[in-house]
C-alpha cells in the first residue's frame, strides 16, 4: 500500500505515481489525493495510457480512464 501526495507540478506528479507504482507487489494499491489538480489529473491519465495491467471501479464520470477509481473527495487508487 502507497499513499502518494504529489508534488502537483505537470510531470512531476507523473515521475512519482511511476516510481510508486513499480515499488507496489501484485495486489498492492497506489492511492493519491487532489485529482481536482490539473497537473495531478492530467499526469494520472497520462501513466495509465502506459501503465501496466491496473483494476479500478466504474465510476461513470471516468468509466473510460482503465485502472482509475475517482471518489468525489478528490482521491483516486489504482490497484495493481
């Protein structure tokens, strides 16, 4: 389990879900706050255009972003 709190800046947000991620065993979870950040938002959808396999929810907001769980407080987790 990680619990990431950005940097919020436009990749830096990216490198560090990245090097998160890697750090996570099968089954582990990557959870992070701020999704209402444009830099955070925007780096989110760019790892999971290129991230490996990940399971999420289906929230109708973002049912197409795979591997994303949106929770109306601005978090997210992607499950590996």
């Amino acid at each position: 389990f990680i619990y990431l709190d950005s940097a919020h800046e436009k990749g830096e947000t990216l490198l560090e879900i990245s090097q998160a991620f890697r750090l996570l065993g099968v089954g582990g979870i990557l959870v992070g706050d701020d999704l209402d950040w444009p830099a955070v938002e925007s780096d989110l959808k760019a790892f999971l255009q290129t991230a490996p396999d990940t399971a999420g929810a289906d929230d109708d907001l973002l049912a197409s972003l795979p591997g994303l769980l949106f929770c109306p407080d601005g978090y997210w987790v992607l499950d590996a």
